[in-house]
C-alpha cells in the first residue's frame, strides 16, 4: 500500500484529460473505471473530462464515484463564436468542472494569462470548477526562469475572488507532457511548494486549502512517488487516463 504523504486535509484530485481522443466505444473505460471504483474506492476525487462530444453522453451512465469535466469553455456565455462552447453549456451537459489554460491550448490558440483568466471567470460564472494549468517550457526550465513562469501565470491567470471550491491548479511542466518525461520529486516539490506559497499570500486560508496537482506523463509506475510529494494534492492525467486499467492504476496511490 502507498503512503500518501502530502497534506492530509486536503483530498486529492485525480483528473483524466481525454484530449481529442475518443468515440462512442471508448465509453466502455468508464464503465469498466466505475466497475474498479465501486469494488475499490480510492480515498480521492475522480474526475474524467472528455472531448465534449461525450460528455452528455457518459453523464448519461451516471458515473457514480466519477465526476465529469470539460476541456475548454470560451469566456462568453453565448453568441457567435462559431465551434466554441460556454461554461455554460458544459455545465448543461454534466461537467462539474472546467480544464482551462493548458499548454496545448496556449500553444495551439494563442491563449493569454489574460485569456486564461477570463475562461476561469466564466467557469465561476457557470458554477464551475476551473482547473487552470501552469507550467514552463524546456527552454525555460534550462534557463532557470522555471519559478518565475509559473508564479507569472498563476498571477496573471487567476481573479482575486478565487476558492478552493472553484479553483483547482494544475502543474505542468510542458516538456513532461506526453513525453515520458518527469521532473525529479525534488523538483516538483520546489514548484508545488511555490504555487503553495503564492496562493497563500494571494488567496489566505482558501489558498492553503486549493488542491495543486501535478501532471505530465504521470503513469501507474510513477504515481506513488508523484503523489506523496508535499503540496501534490493530485494528477492531471493525459495519455495514461485513456484506460480504465492504467487510470485505476494511478488511483491505487490512494487506495
Ligand atoms: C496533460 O496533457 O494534461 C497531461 C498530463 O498529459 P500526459 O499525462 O499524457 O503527459
């Protein structure tokens, strides 16, 4: 059994990032995910956020044990935003939370702190959870502004009237994303423990409370070290969240 060292009054979070993966068949992971949750229960939130296309449809399955979360919302409740979808909306479909600002949509997008921060209002808008991701490049990180990017983002990302009801973060050092790649446990501590330290001061006895999770290539044989590092309150999981089997195997640091 693992030990789960991180700070015991906050319950962890361990959230599956399907991307742009997935079709009808692939509901069959959450049901066979629901099947080892109930046998099972692992003393951690779960939550899968897949591409929206399934995500009325596996609330659908009323996932007991397994909440679901959306990708993206645009900053608006409605309008003409031709392909965008609101809080809102992900909100009407079942989500209980909202994945904003990651790297992939940073990139991809052209995505601002600034923007970031007007997609985690609309989330508090919807009566969302954002989950809002930080986190540094290579370049970045080899040039030792690793700190000073993410505290950046974090200030720049999140309004001041954030709690840790609805503000979740995320930290993902973009060159671990699907790589296989993971940042030493030396090093995820140094940057958890900084976020810890700014959310303090920004947010007081809410930001001492927020769940920080860790995520880039976290998989079943890295979890336990991963996790029970201090201020890791949890995972965001990409590729290894696309089956039940390696998902379990991840939550199994909290069994
Ligand atoms: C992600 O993109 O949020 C992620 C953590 O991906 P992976 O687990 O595949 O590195």
């Amino acid at each position: 059994m693992a030990t789960q060292k991180s700070t015991p009054k906050i319950k962890a979070l361990v959230a599956g990032n399907w991307k742009m993966n997935g079709t009808g068949k692939q509901l069959a992971e959450l049901r066979k995910l629901m099947t080892a949750v109930g046998r099972r229960k692992p003393k951690a939130d779960i939550m899968i956020c897949p591409p929206a296309t399934l995500l009325s449809r596996m609330a659908a399955l009323k996932p007991k044990g397994v909440a679901l979360g959306g990708q993206d919302c645009h900053a608006n409740i409605a309008g003409a935003h031709t392909g965008d979808i609101s809080a809102e909306m992900l909100k009407d479909a079942g989500a209980r939370a909202v994945i904003v600002g990651h790297s992939e949509r940073r990139a991809d997008h052209d995505e601002s702190d600034k923007a970031v921060r007007a997609k985690v209002e609309a989330a508090h808008r919807a009566g969302l959870t954002a989950i809002m991701c930080v986190g540094e490049s290579l370049k970045q990180r080899k040039a030792g502004e690793t700190l000073k990017i993410v505290q950046a983002q974090l200030r720049g990302s999140l309004p001041i009237d954030c709690s840790a009801k609805n503000t979740v973060i995320a930290y993902e050092p973009v060159w671990a994303i699907g790589s296989g790649l993971t940042p030493t446990v030396a090093q995820v501590e140094e940057v958890h423990n900084a976020l810890r330290k700014a959310l303090l001061r920004r947010f007081g006895d809410e930001g001492a409370k927020m769940r920080i999770l860790y995520g880039g290539s976290v998989k079943p044989t890295n979890a336990d070290e991963l996790m029970a590092v201090p201020n890791v309150n949890g995972a965001l999981v990409g590729g290894a969240s696309l089956t039940a089997k390696d998902l379990y195997g991840i939550l199994k640091a909290y069994c």
